[in-house]
C-alpha cells in the first residue's frame, strides 16, 4: 500500500509547487512555448487549499490551535519574502518611474501591503487601461486572494466544529456555489471572475474538499493518478491560450490534474517525476520565484517601452533566479522561525510600506524626486481634462452612450454624430473643432473595440462583446431629427484581419460573429455589416462621411523620446517611423474591399488621413514639431486638432 495524505512533509507537493511556478514562469518570459501557463495558479490555490485546511483541522482536533498562532506562521511565511520584493520595486520605481507610473506603483504597493490589490486591479480594468505588462505588482493578485481566503476560512473550521457540523459537505455546497458565481462572472464580467475571491475559492475548495480525508490506494492506482494529474495540468498549459474565456469551466482542468496528485500516496511515478531532488529544491522556491520574476520582467519592459529580445528575457530570468535565492537564504528562511514577536515585527513592517505606498500615490508621484533630464512630450499623457467623459453628453444620452466615450461639444445642439471605435474617440477633438467654428455641434457614439456596425458581436481577449450598444445608437442616430451627418471611422484593417499591427500589439486579436447568420469570418463579416449599415443610415436620409483610419505604428512612440527621470537604455534612433511598404501591406486588402462596397454609395465622401502622415518612403509619428500619437495607434490631442484641420480645413 502507498503512503496517505497527511500533515507531515509531503515532497511531491514540492514538485508539485514546481510544476506550478514553472508554468507560471515560462508563459511570462516566452508564452510562445507554452500558452497556458497562467494555469499554474490554479494549481497553486488547489495546493493552498489543501495545505492550510489540514493544518488547521489538525490543530483542532488535537485541541492545539490557535488563531494568533496561525495568523503568526502566515505573516512569517508570506510577508519577508514580500516586504523584501515591494521595497525593491518602490525604491528602484522612484529611480526609473514618470509620475504618473510612480503614483500607481505607490497605490498598488499599498495595496498588495494590505493584501487587496486584486479588487484594485479590477477597478483599474478597462480600454484604456495600464497594459498589463507594465504593471511590476500585477501578479500580487493571487496572493491577496489566498491571504482572504486565509483571513475567513479558520473561522469558519472552528465553527463548524463547535456546532458539531461536519466540514466535507459544507465545503462541497461552497464549492459549488463559488464555482456557479465563476462559471457565471466569467460569462458577465470576466475580469471579477478572475481577480474576485468568490469565484476564485472554489479553488482553493477543492484542495480542503481532498483533506477531509485520508485516502489510501494501491501502488498501481496512485500512479495511475500520478499521471493522470500532471498529463492534465501540461495539456491544459499547452492546448489553452488568451482566446479561452477563463477561469470558467477551462478552470477545472488544472484544479482536477492538482487533485489527482495531491489525492493519491507515494509511488514510483512520484518519485520519478515530483518527489525528486532537483523538483523539491525548485519548489521550496517556488514562493519568492514567483514574487521576483515577474517584477523583473515588468521593469524591463516599461524602461525598454516595448517587449525584451530573448537574449533580454533569459537575462532578466537569471536575475530572477539570483534575487530569489538570495532572498530565500537570506530573508525567508531566516524568518519564517520564530515566535508571536517576529510575526509582529514583519507585519508591522509590511503596514508600514503600504502606509509609504498610499504616501507615493497621494503625492501624486513624487513628482519632485528627480529632475527630468528632458520634459516630457505631454502627447503620451491621458489629459484628463480633454478626454474624460462629459457629464453633460451623459446626461442625455446615458441609455445607450459608451459611459468612457460620451463626448459633445458644449453649448450646440449636435447634428453631426461621430461613429466608430477608439480611434475615432480620439479623432472627435479635430472634428468637433471644425464644426464648432461653424456654430455645429458634434456627439461623440463612439464604442471602445468595436466598428459601431449593425449585427455583429466583437471579442477580444476580455471576453466581453464590445458592440453590445451598437444597434441601439445606430437606431437613436437614424430616428434623430436632428442629426443630419454621419461620420465613420473606424480601425478597419484589425477587425478584417483579427490582428494587431507590429511589436505593439503582437499578442491583440479581435473576433467578428454575424449575430444572425453564426458567420464567424472576420472579413466577410464586416464588409457585410458594413453594407447593411450604410444602406440603413442612407434611408434614413444620414449625409455619410467616411474618414479611413490614421496610419497604426505597431511600435510605442515614447521610444523616440527621452520621458523618464533615469533611462538606463539610449532613445530609439532607427524605429520612429512605419515603412510605407508596411502600412500598404497592411491597409491593402481592406482598402480594396472598402471601395467596392462603396461604389454602390456614390454620395458617400471618402476622407483619406494617410497622405498628411506618409510620404513615399515612410509614415511619421512626429509631423511639422507636432507629436501626433500617444500610443501605438491612437492621435495625441494635438494630432487630432491638426488631423481635423487638415482634413476639413477651418473657416471652410
């Protein structure tokens, strides 16, 4: 007979931990070869639950346990290794970091201090939100998670107990219950799927469901188990990617390869493949692995403002490597010993750095910590004044405006409507100067991801179908008597091609469904949903002007300009431009198909940005001193004003 589950160490769970952070690891640095190695935090939280439920059931039923000694032994194993990773952030941020970085460092080092920076990520989730790898504590998620999860469920044992109930069917009905919220959170709103403990305990559920009991099994069936469970959790790591929607039901395929191997005793295939020297050894690392890789990472590709060359990434994997043997020897092992006193001491340290953290980011930054060596170009800033949502445009149009992208211009009744996506949220200040002069008001309907076309649904990697509101502002548009024109402009080439332009958005797709026909063809869809959308607004006697899209970087401006206190790479010299060979090849096909749809539309006008930006070598980012990009394909404020004067041309 095999080995049973107990309290005592277990080194398959080290392999385990090491199966885990590896995948973790390897879809951070090269996601190219292995897709799905987000899976391995399910498999930690599986570990986690499993782990702290027997450790507490066995402090009760040997009438030992105490809940100042278990919140002591948690605060000694998590916070040194964390207070060590969260000080090195925030003093090597207050070297590198712009303001505007420093001060969301500073809100979520706070955050992850008090262990709640899941909810905010979440309130930060959104279009125009920091891209995820710039965010150096992003992946602190899971642990606040876990240490929520740690706060409530003693409590909940110790009562359960003292009421005589036994724990396995309560712990089945709250794994139920967590695992219908997640099954539909990932459905209605994705990211509180993802980063909300509710749905996420189900997780962790099932590693306590497993330790209710003892389960002993013959040599054969153990290894079968064995097996069985680490085949799942490297299909899962290989076969998913960011096209599933998840954690949803993809979910379970970690947590029950976890299961399997945490359910099953000691057996040949363990000792083979997790029990062993070098997977231990890994796996006592795992924690503080996990805490440094992605930091480094992170800061790379905020001061390299792009994504690392291999040779970058294996690099900053070494000194992953060494931080985290370093830390461990030096600062985990060291203090995880000890009595009530060091778990204060750590604690109160860990309070004190979120109370620093709150300080960075009510500062604003710190903005007087260093002198810039160049200002920065104020085109990369979000101007909050200029581009947040007008509360007026709200007002009267809450039932079907995007609440982010609801613009007007101030004191006119609107008779121009700007329709399209994010790109012509950014175009709407060009326009609306335009018309203004005229005495004409412009409303902003544009929906962030989506062409704003009749009958078709757009996913992108978030899962959430982006033109839900489409038909009902084209349907307001139609049926106004006040708006007589239309503008469209939209980001054609990414919604027929399902891809992003260039290094910038390596890793962007979009997904087009026909909502009546099931056609999932991205070009058919959209030349399709565009003809029936301008044949309805033309009998709905609209003026239509189509303004094409401005020409897509693939590249983040800000390598062309020095925009941070302490650059340790030199300003990007050779990339500041698109080939003009790239931006054909890219616009080609979908330009083609644009004009045969609108040869049936002869009173259509066709507006043409690309000639002011490219000439016949190259498209610019910078034109006549004026920085006309904030990003990769959106128009700064000033790029907008000049691309609407240049289109239009006041006074006309």
């Amino acid at each position: 007979m095999a080995g049973s589950s107990g309290t005592s160490y277990r080194g398959d769970i080290d392999g385990l931990r090491a199966i885990s952070v590896l995948l973790v690891v390897v879809f951070h640095y090269f996601p190219e070869l292995i897709s799905g190695g987000y899976i391995g935090v399910d498999v930690f939280f599986v570990i986690s639950g499993f782990l702290i439920t027997k450790v507490i059931m066995n402090g009760i039923d040997e009438k030992r346990f105490s809940f100042f000694e278990f919140y002591a032994r948690r605060a000694r194993r998590i916070f040194p290794g964390l207070l060590t990773v969260l000080v090195s952030c925030l003093v090597f941020g207050a070297m590198v970091l712009r303001p505007d970085e420093y001060e969301t460092l500073g809100r979520y080092t706070a955050a992850a201090a008090f262990s709640v920076i899941n909810f905010a990520l979440y309130k930060d989730v959104g279009y125009f939100a920091q891209p995820a790898d710039t965010k150096p504590l992003l992946h602190l998620w899971s642990l606040s998670v876990e240490e929520q999860f740690y706060l409530f469920f003693p409590i909940l044992l110790v009562a359960l107990r003292k009421v005589g109930l036994s724990y396995r069917p309560i712990f089945i009905a709250m794994l139920g219950l967590s695992l219908v919220c997640c099954l539909i959170w990932t459905d209605e709103d994705p990211s509180g799927a993802f980063y909300f403990p509710l749905s996420r305990a189900w997780e962790l559920l099932a590693g306590a469901v497993v330790a209710t009991r003892d389960l002993r099994m013959s040599e054969r069936v153990s290894s079968f188990g064995t097996l069985a469970g680490v085949g799942l959790i490297l299909a899962g790591g290989v076969f998913l990617n960011d096209r599933f929607a998840y954690p949803s039901g993809w979910a379970t395929i970690p947590v029950a390869g976890a299961l399997l191997i945490i359910s099953t005793g000691h057996c040949r295939s363990k000792a083979l493949l997790l029990d062993n020297a070098p997977m231990r050894h890994i796996g006592k690392l795992s924690y503080v692995l996990y805490l440094w890789h992605w930091p480094a990472l992170s800061f790379a590709t905020i001061l390299t403002i792009g994504t690392p060359t291999k040779t970058e990434k294996l690099a900053l994997l070494c000194l992953s490597i060494g931080l985290t043997v370093l830390t461990h020897f030096t600062v985990e092992k060291p203090l995880r010993v000890g009595g009530l006193k060091r778990a204060a001491t750590v604690s109160a340290l860990t309070a004190c750095l979120g109370a620093g953290g709150w300080f960075v980011f009510w500062s604003q930054g710190l903005p007087q910590r260093i002198a810039f060596p160049d200002a920065l170009p104020t085109a990369f800033l979000w101007d909050q004044q200029k581009l947040s949502v007008q509360t007026a445009c709200m007002n009267r149009h809450e039932n079907i405006a995007h609440p982010m992208f609801c613009l007007e211009t101030p004191g006119h009744e609107p008779v121009i409507a700007l329709l399209g996506d994010s790109h012509a949220n950014a175009l709407f200040y060009g326009v609306a100067h335009h018309y203004e002069r005229l005495g004409k008001g412009v409303v902003n309907f544009s929906l962030p991801g989506c062409p704003m076309l009749y009958g078709i649904s757009a996913r992108q990697a978030d899962g959430i179908d982006t033109c839900e509101r489409a038909g009902r502002i084209l349907d307001y548009v139609k049926a106004s008597t006040t708006i007589t024109d239309v503008i469209l402009h939209t980001r054609g080439p990414f919604y027929t091609s399902g891809r992003g332009f260039g290094e910038a958005e390596s890793r962007a797709w979009v997904n087009l469904v026909d909502t009546k026909e099931g056609v999932a063809d991205n070009q058919k869809v959209y030349l399709a949903a565009l003809d029936r959308t301008l044949e309805s607004l033309i009998e709905a006697s609209k003026r239509i002007t189509i303004i094409l899209d401005v020409p897509e970087l693939g590249f983040d401006p800000r390598k062309c300009f020095q925009s941070r206190p302490l650059s340790i790479l030199a300003v990007s010299t050779q990339r500041c431009s698109v080939p003009i060979e790239e931006f054909q090849s890219r616009n080609a096909d979908y330009r083609r198909d644009l004009m045969y749809i609108l040869a049936k539309f002869p009173s259509i006008e066709v507006k043409d940005p690309a000639s002011l930006f490219c000439d016949r070598r190259s498209c610019r980012v910078n034109v006549e001193n004026k920085i006309l990009y904030r990003d990769s394909g959106h128009l700064s404020y000033e790029g907008s004003i000049w691309v609407g004067e240049k289109l239009f041309g006041y006074g006309q």
